[in-house]
C-alpha cells in the first residue's frame, strides 16, 4: 500500500536522517530499491521523473507495477511512489494515476505563477491524503533535457511557498542533477541555514545526490534536510555492471544472453548502491 512521504519525512527531520528518493526507470529498478529497503527496514521513495515515466508507457502502468510488486514481495516498509520536477500538468497526471507523492516545479515560473499553481495542487492533494513537494530557486545540472546552473534559492521565497501548505521543499543550495564538474564550489550551507530558519519544521529536499561528498551529505542532513534524491549513481553502476558482463564474455556463455541473466549484476549493483545511500543517510531500522 503505498503511502504518502509527509510521516516518513516529518519522523526523519526530527530524528536528523533523510529518506532516499531513489529514481525508477523500470521492473528491474524499481525490484532492486524495493528488495532494499525491506531488507534494511528503510523507508523509501520511488522517483519517477516525467521522461521515465513516458518511457515506461505511462503513469498507469508505473502505478499498476508497483503496486503489484509491493503485493508479490510482501513489501512492509513505508513506500511513496513520487512524481520527480513534475509540470503541473504532470502532477494532474499522477493524481488520477494513483501516486502518493507528487513534486511539483514551479522554480521557472516568476515566484507568482508558482505560487498560484502550488496553492491550487496544495488543496487537491490534501484532499486526497498526498505529499506535495514543491521547489524554489533552479537545481543546476541537466534533468530531462532542462539545464539549470545550480542558483541557490531566495529564503524568503521559501518561506512563501512553504506557507501555502506543502509538505516539503527543494530549495536551490549550489547543488545539480547529474555528474559535478572538477569548479564545483560545493553546497551553499549559509543558503541551507537560511532556509530552515524561516520554515522551521519542514522537511528540506536535496537534490542532485550523486557525487555529494558523504561529510556535505551529513551536513546538510544536521540542517534540516529529511530527502535526498539518487538518480545518476544508480544508473553508472547499472552500465558499469552490464559493461563488465558483457567484456567478459559472460553473455556468450550457455543461456547467459538470456535477459534475466544479462541483466542481473546490474540489478545486484542497483541494490549494493541503494543500501550504501541508505547508510549514508541514516535511514537504516527506521521502518520498524
């Protein structure tokens, strides 16, 4: 049954841990997280961005698959299925889909449009017992074909957005999606400071988790920050694993072409990743 993430991110700002929103691209992603997370007793969020979702033919059957999933695997850690920089149409989508969980990202539009877009999704979700995440300031880096230089957010607006009643916020702190470039000045923490000041309680989102030095993680974990999101790290061990398969002429070898075998060291890779960010974040035992 999946769950909206307001109780998994409320239980994990107040006991300084983040829960991981680790992006889905398919059965054999969303299989691995979830096999994790019920291992390690760890709450999870499952990331669908817009693009993945279009490639996994639709909201429907993203929902329809885990679900069924959840079903299959006796899944009883608390799992949210989140809509990642959602348009507000997308978050429309993903309502009537069954998602527990969307983002929606305004951080393009002048503070006014997003404010008004963010109020209007405010009212449907919580009439529906959903999360809704909501983003100030842009996340550097590429994410489905929008490229962001990473500005950090204004405080203030912030704290105007976190008003309207969302139930967490992404808030631009000098972070990316994607590989960091070597001139990467590292996370704004005095921006961070800024902005728990002025929401107090909110749960506070990061972005652009991959390549994060684990002592910024923690850091920005002890300042409020109760999600962090994986994407990119996931996937380079997914084709490291599969290159490594393939080079040695694994695939060659009896029934080794065959999909589930192919595929198989980069689902363990998935898996090793996840529990690694799990550790990492603190998020370990926290379902029990």
């Amino acid at each position: 049954m999946l769950v909206s993430a307001k109780d998994m991110l409320q239980k994990a700002k107040a006991g300084k841990y983040a829960v991981g929103q680790f992006n889905i691209n398919n059965l054999e992603w969303t299989k691995a997280i979830l096999l994790t997370a019920q291992e390690l007793k760890s709450p999870v969020i499952l990331g669908v961005s817009e693009g993945a979702g279009k490639y996994m033919t639709g909201y429907k059957t993203v929902v329809g698959m885990v679900n069924g999933m959840m079903e299959e695997l006796n899944i009883t850690v608390p799992v949210a299925l989140h809509l990642d920089h959602g348009s507000y149409e997308g978050c429309l989508k993903c309502i009537e889909a069954g998602f527990s969980s969307i983002m929606f990202d305004g951080s393009h539009y002048p503070i006014e449009e997003n404010v008004a877009k963010t109020t209007e999704l405010v009212k449907i979700v919580s009439e529906k017992g959903m999360s809704l995440e909501a983003e100030v300031g842009s996340i550097g880096g590429e994410e489905d074909g929008v490229i962001g230089k990473g500005e950090c957010a204004d405080p203030n607006e912030c704290k105007a957005i976190a008003d309207l009643g969302v139930t967490m916020l992404a808030a631009g702190i000098g972070n990316i999606h994607g590989k960091y470039p070597d001139n990467w000045e590292g996370l704004s923490f005095e921006t961070l400071d800024a902005v728990q000041q002025l929401t107090g309680d909110m749960p506070l989102v990061l972005h652009g988790g991959t390549g994060i030095p684990a002592d910024m993680i923690k850091k920005a974990i002890s300042l409020g920050v109760a999600k962090i999101n994986v994407n990119t790290e996931c996937q380079l061990a997914f084709a490291e694993a599969t290159r490594k398969y393939i080079e040695e002429g694994k695939d060659q070898q009896g029934k080794g072409f065959d999909p589930r075998k192919l595929l198989a060291p980069g689902f363990e890779a998935i898996k090793a990743t996840v529990k690694e960010k799990m550790e990492l974040f603190g998020s370990i035992g926290k379902a029990e």
